[in-house]
C-alpha cells in the first residue's frame, strides 16, 4: 500500500515543480536568474536560505517580497505558490556557486583600491555608496563582478543622479542625498556636498543609467576575483 501511495505522490510532485518552474521564469528570474542562480536578486541555489528558513517563511516572501527591493507576487493562487517554493527548495539541491578568490585578499584590495571611500563595510568607510554590510546576501557573484566593472549596467534605488546647471551656468554632477520644495542636495563625486536653490538653477536633469562610482576596469583578474569573494563573504548580521 505505502508503494503504491509513492507512485502516485510521484507525477503529482513532477507537476508541481513543472508549475512552479513555470512561474519563476516569467516571474522571478528576471533578477534571480533563469537557473537561480542570482544577478540583481540573491543566488537561490543555496541548501538554506537567509530570509526563507523554512516552508513557511519561504512563502511568505514569495507571497510579500522583501521590501524595498523584491516585490511580492501576491497574485499568485496558494496553490501556485506553494508550487513555486518547491520548485525554489529543489534549487537549492543543485551546485552552490563557485567563487574563485580569497575573501581575506579582497578586503585588502577594497581598502587599497579606494572603495571605502564611497562605501561602507561594518562601520568603517564614507556612505558616497551604498552600504555593503550585507552585499553578499543580496547580490550573486556574477552581478557584483558587473558592479566593480561596469557600475552603469544596474543602479540600485536611492542612487539617483543628477546633473544641475547653477545661475553661473556650472555644471554638477551627483547623488541625489536630498530634495525639499526649495532646495536640493547633491553628494559629489568627490565626497562633498552641494546645496542649490532650485528656483535659482537653470537646469536641473535627472540622468539614469550613469553611476558616480568610476568602472574599476583595469584592476589584476587576481584582484578582481579576491574582491568579488569578498563581497560575496559580506552576509551582514546573520
Ligand atoms: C525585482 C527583483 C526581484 C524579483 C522579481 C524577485 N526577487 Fe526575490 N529577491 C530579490 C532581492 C533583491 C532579494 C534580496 C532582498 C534582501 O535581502 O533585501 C530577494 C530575496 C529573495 C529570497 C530570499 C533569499 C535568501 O537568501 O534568503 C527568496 C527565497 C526569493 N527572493 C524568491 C523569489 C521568488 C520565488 C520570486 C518570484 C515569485 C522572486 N524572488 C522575485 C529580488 C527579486
Ligand atoms: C566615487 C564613489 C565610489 C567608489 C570609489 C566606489 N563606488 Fe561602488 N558604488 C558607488 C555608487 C554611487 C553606487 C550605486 C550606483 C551604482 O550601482 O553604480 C555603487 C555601487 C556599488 C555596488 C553595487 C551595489 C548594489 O546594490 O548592487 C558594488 C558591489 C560596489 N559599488 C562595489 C565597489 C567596489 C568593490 C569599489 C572599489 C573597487 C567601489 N565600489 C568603489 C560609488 C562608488
């Protein structure tokens, strides 16, 4: 009796995973990759997962996301969610990503390289950046070695840039670290910081698709795999 119950359990599971393969390819592999295994979003190929512990929670993401960065597919009928977190659990059975660098050799290169300048890791470091006390939980190798490289390919939210044209006819490019009715706030590129009167300025463009953080294209292959392994290392606090 118990085989018997094993065979039918059988096609029953191969259909879900079918359907919930189905739904995180038109749903979530845009930031998660079509095979998991990450980009914008965190490799899922990974036995546990950080913020989905257990059954539950997992869908409970699914269902939420997790703001402000993945959004929740609420849509989805329970059915087709429990489908989905199967399908993201039979993930984690497969390979975990291979990195080839040395943790330890990157945070050298990070702090040689000039990235705590824009950046901060655990406290130390100036905020021109986002904070990467956690980069490795959210982000998979591949995406962060883009990062390093090609800084323009993704902006993360809250690192808009704008270019604004003062009365003189000046040109300043920067984060955007504030706005009000009045005035706006720029961060340079240079780590200081500009106030303008909006009423005042000429030109005012918000420009997307261009970073403030310069392409770090000419560091050793060796450097640039210890930095990714660095970054990949950096979890936050579990
Ligand atoms: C717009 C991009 C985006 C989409 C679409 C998206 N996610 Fe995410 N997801 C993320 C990001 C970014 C994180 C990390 C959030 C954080 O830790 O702040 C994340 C985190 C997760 C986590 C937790 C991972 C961990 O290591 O704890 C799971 C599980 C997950 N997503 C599953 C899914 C599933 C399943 C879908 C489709 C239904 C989906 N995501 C769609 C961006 C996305
Ligand atoms: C002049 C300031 C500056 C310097 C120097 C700098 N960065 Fe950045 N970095 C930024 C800004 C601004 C962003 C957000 C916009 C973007 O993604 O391009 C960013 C984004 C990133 C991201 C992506 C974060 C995410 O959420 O996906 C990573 C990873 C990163 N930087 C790593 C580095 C490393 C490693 C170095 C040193 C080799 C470095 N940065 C040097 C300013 C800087």
């Amino acid at each position: 009796m118990k085989k018997l119950l094993v065979f039918l359990a059988l096609p029953v599971l191969a259909q879900q995973l079918d359907t919930g393969k189905r739904i995180f390819e038109s749903q979530c592999a845009l930031c998660h990759g079509p095979d998991g295994s990450g980009g914008r979003g965190p490799n899922l190929r990974k036995a546990k997962l950080k913020n989905a512990p257990d059954e539950d929670v997992l869908k409970k993401v699914i269902v939420d996301g997790i703001p402000p960065e993945m959004p929740g597919a609420w849509q989805l009928h329970p059915a087709e969610v429990t489908a989905t977190a199967a399908y993201v659990r039979s993930l984690g059975k497969l390979v975990v990503e291979e990195i080839a660098g040395v943790p330890a050799a990157g945070e050298n290169v990070f702090a040689n390289a000039g990235c705590v300048a824009c950046h901060i890791v655990n406290g130390k470091g100036i905020a021109n950046g986002p904070e990467l006390s956690a980069i490795g939980s959210r982000r998979n190798a591949k995406h962060l070695r883009e990062s390093i490289t090609a800084p323009n390919s993704f902006l993360p939210d809250g690192f808009q840039i704008l270019e604004v044209t003062d009365a003189a006819g000046r040109i300043s490019k920067g984060v955007k670290a504030n706005e009000d009715l009045f005035t706006i706030q720029l961060t340079l590129s240079d780590g200081r910081h500009a106030s303008f009167q909006k009423a005042s300025l000429k030109g005012l463009r918000r420009i997307t698709g261009q970073s403030t953080m310069p392409a770090f294209n000419s560091l050793a292959a060796i450097d640039l795999d210890n930095l990714v392994a660095y970054l990949v290392s950096l979890k936050g606090a579990e």
